[in-house]
C-alpha cells in the first residue's frame, strides 16, 4: 500500500484549521505538502511486510569457519540509532538504541544491512516490543539463524512531554530468540553488549 500524499496533505490542512489557525497564512500556506514529504519519508517502512524487507536486504555471506570450532560464536551490532512513532498518540519515540545479537548459521549478513533493517522496521507506526519482534523476524529469515537477540532503550514523547512528563524516563525491551531464550548465559552476554 503506498503513502497517499495528496490525502495526508488534505488532513493536515484540517487540523491546521481545528487548531484554530489559518492554514493560507504565509508560515503554514506550505505545510500540508511539506509534511505529506516528511510523513512519507518518515513512514517509508509502511510500505513494506517483514518479507519484503528481508528480500531487500538479503545479503548475506558464507561463514568462513569450521562449524564445529564456531557453534555459538556471536555477532553483535550496537549502537544503532533509530527513532519510530507510537501507534497510540504518533508520538516520537527518540533517543533510541538497538542492539542486534545472533548466533551464524552458516552465513552472516553485511553489518550495515542490520541497521538498515532496524531502520525501515522503526519507519512504522510502531510499539517498542514489535520493533524488537520485527527486526529478530526479518534477522531470522536473512540469516537463516533461530538465534536472534534485539535489545533497545529509549524515550518515548508520550511518557516524556505529555501525560505524566517524565523526562528521563527510558524503555528498555529485550526480544530473544531461539538459544537466546533458552540458554541464559548467552542471553547474558547479549545484555552485555548493550550496556
């Protein structure tokens, strides 16, 4: 489903109006379409399922290593800033940190192809839990590995600027997969990586 930039403009130009303000006033008069652009950058990741992103961002390497010397050995990005929007206010959810661990199943994909993945899936209206979920998904299905930990922290502007107005408030969410889930030593030295 593509982004309709004509209908977000249409709607924005209202709440422009229900705010109270003139939308034909020379700071707004190109609001509508400067936001339609930014939504549609913005939410990019809308445009694609988990299966679409995997197909574009599957990439991936032999592993280089006698499997039997490196059963367990782990593959760790961190570090990875995003920021996505909250499904229950579209609030900005910012200051994010991803950690993506995983154990090689024979290949390993291309590092920058992890944070492009956790990029497209924060480009959603989004839950925090379903980031980590859908990045360990679409890991899973590019690497061909069961073994998959995602770790983030972050703000979210619904906690932080409005309701409660906790500012340093942060979320922490933990989406472990496959051996991550049941051996806890390795869940372990996953967290480790995220500190």
């Amino acid at each position: 489903m593509a982004i309709d930039q004509k209908a977000i403009e249409e709607h924005i130009r209202g709440i422009l109006t229900a705010l109270g303000d003139d939308p034909d006033r020379d700071g707004l008069r190109d609001t509508p379409a400067r936001t339609a652009r930014m939504f549609s950058e913005m939410f990019e990741g809308m445009n694609y399922s988990n299966d679409q992103i995997a197909e574009m961002f599957d990439r991936t390497f032999e592993e280089d290593c006698d499997p039997a010397e490196c059963d367990g050995d782990i593959v760790v990005v961190r570090d990875i800033d995003i920021f996505s929007h909250c499904e229950h206010h579209l609030a900005l959810m910012y200051d994010m940190k991803v950690t993506v661990a995983y154990i090689p199943a024979g290949k390993v994909i291309g590092l920058s192809k992890i944070a492009r993945i956790a990029d497209m899936v924060a480009k959603r209206l989004q839950l925090q839990e379903r980031i980590g979920a859908d990045i360990a998904e679409i890991i899973q299905k590019v690497t061909g590995s069961e073994d998959v930990a995602v770790l983030i922290s972050g703000k979210h502007g619904c906690i932080n600027a409005r309701g409660i107005r906790k500012a340093d408030a942060k979320t922490h969410t933990s989406t472990l997969r496959g051996r991550f889930r049941t051996d806890p030593l390795l869940a372990l030295r996953a967290e480790k990586y995220s500190d």
